[in-house]
C-alpha cells in the first residue's frame, strides 16, 4: 500500500474509488449524433486503463429538446442513449474505473437556431452575452415538464449502469434560478433564496423519487459568482449547507464565478499565465464548512498541487481534467514512481478554445487526445532498428524525435540555432505563456533518455544529412515570416517575430497590420503596447484574431484595453511611403474602393510564415519516395509506403511550418502520424 495521499481509496456512499484522482466533467465534442459513440468512448477508456479512479463524462448531456446542446453534447434525452452509455461504462468498469455522468438544461445558455429551434427559455428575458439568445420568461407547464425531463434522463444513465450523475448548475438552468441577476420571478420560483432553490429541490427529488435513494446524485454549482448583484460567498455557503442537509445529494462539486461571458470563463477555467488552483483555497472552505465529500477542479495541472489538495484536507477527490488531456497516463506513472515522465499540461487552452468555435477538443501538443482509435499514446518498439535523421528542432522536430527514439532507432537531429524550440521560444518570451516552453522541454527530457544526439549550432546542407547514412529523413526547418504583401513599401516594414525576439525596437506609433489573426501580432501590441506606445492593430478581417478564439483572448485584452491600444476591422494595409521621418501608410478595403490613411513611425506585418524547403527540395530527387506522401494513409492512422524511385537510398518527409504555416498542434501531429510507423 501506497502512503501518497493521492492513491489513498475514497469511499463515496456505497462506491469505493479506487484513489482521489477525477476527471470532470467536461464536453470534447467527440459525440456522433448526440451519441457517446467510438470516438467518445475510447478517450475515457484510455485514461481509465491507465488508472483514473473516477472520469465524469459530458459536459453537459441535454436533459430537453428545448437544451439544444451548442458544443455537440450528448442528447440524455433520447432512449438510444442508454446503450452507448451502457458500452462506455461497462469497458471503463472492466479497467476498475468509476464512471459518472453530468446533466443539464442549459436555459439561456444555447440558441434558438440550434436542434429544434424551440425558445431558448430562463426565469427572466435577461439575455446571455456569451451565446446572444434572448430567452422566453419560463412557465410553470415549462417547469413541470423539465423536472420530469431531469428524472427520465436519470433514469435512463441508472439503466446504462453509471455509477451516478451530476447535475450542472453553474450557468446552466438550475443557477439561473438561484442568481437574482437572472431570476425575476414572483414566488414560489423567485424572491427569497428559499423560493430560489426551490426549482432544483424540484429536479433532485423527483430524481430520488424514480431512481431510489442508493444511486449516487451530485451537483456541480458555484458558490460565489464573484459579480455584482449576484449569489455573493456567504449565500454560496448557506446553499451548500441546505445542499447537504437536504439528504438529495451525496457531494458537492465547487467552483467559483460566473461563465456567461468570456472573462468570466476564462477566470472559472484559468489558461496559462494565470494562476495554478486559484479556487482551491476556496473549495476548502466549503468543505469545512460542510464536512460533506467536496470535489473541484481549476486549473490544478500538476501532481505536486493535486497530492496537496487532498493532503491538506481541501478536498476528496480533486479533478484534473485538462491534465489527462494532455497525458491520460497520469496515473499509471505516478504509481510506476515515473511523475518526472508526465507530459504536462500547458494551459494553452487550445482544447477548450475549439470547442467554443464548434470543433474537437485537441490537446495542443499531445494529439493522440480524441484520436484514440488511430493514434497511440504510447509508442511501441519498432521490429527493426533505422537510422533516423531529423533537420530542426522545433515541436515538429523534437516530437519526431522523440516518437522515433522510442521506436528504437538510432535518431540523429541538426539544429541552426543553439537550442532547441523553434517558434516557441519566440512565443516564451511572453512571460505570461513561457509555460510552452514545457512542451519543448518535456520532448527533450524524453530524447535524452532514449540517446537521441542532438547536433547544435550546425546548418544542415544535402551533405550533411546524407553522411549521417539514414534511413528515413524528416525536415523539420519550419519557415520565416513573410511580410512582402504590400503594392509598395515592403523594406519599410517589420515582421513581428522582430519585436517578438528584440531584433527591433517598439516605436512610439505604431500600426500592425495583422493578416494571420494568430498570437504573433497581438503579442507584438502587448510587448509595444507595455512601452506606452500607440498601437493600432488593422485587420481585413470582419473580427481581429480569429485564430486567438475566446478564451485566450482575454489576457491580452485585458492588457491592450487599459492601454492606448485601437482595433480596426475590415481594412487592409496597401502601401507604405516614407514622408520625413514617419510612415505613410495606405489602407484600402475588400468592401469597396476606400482609402484612408494612417501617419506612423513603425508598420509591422503579420502575415505567417512561408517554408524553409531548400534542403526539402535538394534532397526530395534522391529519396525513395520522392518526399510524396499517401494522405490516405496520413489521415487513417496507415503505414507509408509510396515507392517512386527504387534506387533512393532513403525515404523522405517534411513536416509541420516546413510544409505550410499552421500552428504547433498540426506540426506534432504530423510528426505524431508519420514516425509511428517508421
């Protein structure tokens, strides 16, 4: 028997998990017709063979067609549901792990153009900034009819066998009654917090009522709102408290905040730069308060945090969600005394940012995540030994690396500069994201390991790749910004990795013209920005940084709006001139033929990056394949095997920004995808 506190069992009424480690629940939008099907399952599946005592899925299934989910939820309102869920738990089950199901109606949280476009309905019209949707003032036939909805759908999650439900409060329907910021109704549904709470006493005993007193029912809610006018910390605690009295539920799940806008989200679900387990401290005092089993999880990445949450009486069960995400083998190495192995998660929150702009939860440098069904989160020995030569140590690089050197070839890698980290390290100079330069870091640590030799300060030429005698070579060179778009003017202008590494001093006024809408230019502002500059940021697009999405956003703006910062959409930067010791700059519009003008002392450009394919293209006529790769194979998890020279002495790939600009999570998965098989 362990004595870390963390692999200590929890016995939670009649259900004994087998450590103190959960994952929350949480909605990777991985369901198949509001389904938990193939995909869905082996992502739980994973992480609860590798040891996770207790994973919670959804986030949250719909309980009513008029909850139209709007991040491809689970629909628990179908009868078909029962069975997919039925197959989740029984292999999560046959792993040891405890499996748990969240359920919501979502009220104003949605859209009426969404499923069956019914009214989005709430205890008041007052609409939610984050999905726009004024709402219908709900009825009492509306209320009849979504208590009954809550029972059926605990019912069908009891007859899949989960070991118990969740209901979600915090922002959802159920909260919605309890806030006074969206409840306006007279008595018995709104007034006092008696008639507040009166909506999920309603759910939860006509749950009890049809799935017995036995089953496991939680709530998930926030004890502050932490917003003016709204569920202060001490009415937070005196609805715990009645929580916990009440007999209907058997733990309480704590966050603090609000989510209905995006800084709100952003500070209940911290990204990096924030502060690690900012609602811990907080968790605990409702634990104490109560002395009833308490769960949470904010931004709780790591074991050390983890381990001391439930050391230290703070909770019973402590969730790391996003953590699993990027490493559903926490676990497992934690009781194999392998923490040190652990991939960490980064806090980019590229996971949560996809599924706010409808796609899949990815985890930024660890693509396996969602991918379960075709790509591996361990890597198996090859049957024979390569030599593998790898040119650039960037993500992309160092991911090749890795993944071949744990194949078990002998791996040789050329970088130019002096260490590793490609555009990361123009990225970490941000003090607030200098935590990507774990993603570079915890590759290395795994290379060094395995004796990959890592070749510094060297420009690798078609000679020296070809003395290192390889098997397979993979270019990894990534690209250099491109900043020649203008009719006129372009040696008048900046990239932004020129701010971004100090090659170029801020200027005083300064126009950035940003036609990738990723973070390069809007780090550019804040590095500027900080100096007391002017900065405006134009764009062509209809929104500025597109590519940034809503969550990460918020720290720069945060910084940009308290300074001289201005935005201006759906203009595109045409020419700059030089006029005396300033920049005439020329913008010119997609919408029509306009012109303005901007006086400056310094334009930058932003407009990604082009490849660094020489070397790609002096070796691509002496290699096996003739560097052509088989998509087909590429997306379906298959072997490469393209032979259009038979006399090459080597097979040949480029991978990530030495093909296209994308960003770091396409330029691992192409290393992930390729070297598997190798």
């Amino acid at each position: 028997m362990s004595n870390d506190p963390l692999l200590q069992p929890y016995r939670l009424k009649h259900l004994t998990l087998r450590n103190r480690i959960m994952i929350t629940s949480h909605e990777p939008a991985y369901p198949e017709d509001g389904m938990p099907k193939g995909r869905y399952r082996a992502y739980h599946v994973e992480r609860a063979k590798a040891g996770v005592a207790l994973t919670m899925t959804a986030g949250s299934a719909s309980v009513s067609r008029d909850s139209p989910p709007v991040f491809n939820n689970i629909l628990a309102w179908k009868d078909e549901v029962v069975g997919w869920m039925k197959q989740l738990t029984d292999e999560c089950h046959d792993h040891g792990a405890a499996v748990m199901i969240q359920l919501t109606h979502l009220g104003r949280r949605t859209r009426w153009d969404k499923g069956d476009w019914l009214p989005v309905l709430a205890p008041s019209h007052e609409r939610e900034a984050a999905h726009r949707a004024f709402p219908k003032r709900i009825e009492d036939w509306d209320i009849a009819r979504i208590v009954e909805d809550f029972a059926d759908a605990a019912e069908r999650m009891k007859a899949s066998g989960v070991d118990g439900i969740e209901l979600e409060a915090y922002g959802h329907l159920l909260e919605q009654f309890w806030s006074p910021l969206t409840n306006d109704l007279d008595a018995p549904w709104g007034g006092s917090l008696d008639n507040r709470l009166r909506f999920t006493f309603d759910v939860l005993r006509a749950i009890r009522a049809r799935c017995g007193d036995g089953f496991i029912v939680g709530l998930r809610y926030t004890a502050d709102q932490d917003l003016p006018g709204g569920m202060t910390r001490e009415e937070g605690i005196v609805v715990s408290q009645k929580l916990k009295d009440s007999g209907l539920v058997d733990f309480l799940n704590i966050i603090k905040g609000h989510i209905d806008t995006d800084p709100g989200l952003t500070d209940v679900i911290p990204i990096q730069g924030m502060r690690n387990a900012p609602h811990l401290d907080f968790a605990g005092e409702i634990r104490a308060a109560t002395g009833f089993p308490t769960f949470h999880a904010a931004k709780i990445p790591d074991v050390a945090t983890a381990r001391h949450a439930i050391a230290a009486g703070k909770l019973d069960m402590v969730g790391m969600t996003r953590a699993h995400m990027a490493d559903p083998h926490i676990v497992r190495k934690i009781v194999e005394g392998r923490e040190d192995d652990i991939r960490p998660c980064v806090g980019a929150n590229y996971c949560l940012d996809r599924i706010y702009q409808g796609g899949l939860a990815f985890c930024l440098h660890n693509p396996a995540t969602g991918r379960e069904e075709t790509m591996p989160h361990s890597i198996p020995a090859a049957p024979a030994k390569k030599r593998v030569t790898i040119v650039g140590a960037g993500p992309a690089g160092v991911e090749a690396a890795r993944v071949a050197a744990e194949r078990g070839h002998e791996v040789t890698v050329f970088e130019a500069a002096d260490r590793p980290g490609g555009q990361i390290r123009l990225t970490a100079r941000d003090e607030r994201r200098r935590e990507m330069t774990s993603i570079i870091a915890w590759r290395m640590a795994q290379c060094e390991k395995k004796g990959v030799s890592f070749r510094f300060n060297t420009y690798a030429d078609a000679d020296t790749v070809l003395a290192t005698e390889p098997d397979e070579v993979i270019v990894a060179t990534g690209g250099l910004p491109h900043t020649e778009v203008l009719a006129e003017g372009n040696g008048l202008v900046h990239s932004a990795w020129d701010i971004l590494s100090g090659d170029v001093k801020p200027g005083q006024n300064v126009l950035i013209f940003d036609d990738a809408g990723d973070h390069s230019a809007l780090q550019a502002a804040d590095l500027i920005s900080a100096t007391g500059a002017a900065v405006e940021i134009v764009t062509p697009d209809r929104s500025f940084a597109p590519e940034v999405m809503a969550m990460n956003l918020v720290p720069y703006m945060r910084n940009l709006q308290k300074r001289d910062t201005t935005f201006t959409v759906t203009w595109r930067l045409l020419a700059v001139a030089r006029e005396g010791n300033r920049l005439r700059a020329t913008l010119g519009s997609d919408y029509g033929d306009f012109r303005r003008e901007r006086l400056v002392d310094q334009v930058i450009v932003n407009h990604g990056t082009r490849p660094l394919d020489e070397l790609y293209f002096d070796l691509k006529p002496r290699s096996r394949n003739l560097g052509e790769v088989d998509y087909e194979a590429l997306s379906s998890g298959g072997l490469q095997d393209v032979v259009r020279n038979p006399d090459g002495r080597f097979r040949l790939f480029r991978i990530g920004d030495a093909v296209a600009a994308r960003n770091t999570h396409a330029a691992i998965y192409d290393a992930l995808r390729l070297v598997k098989d190798l």
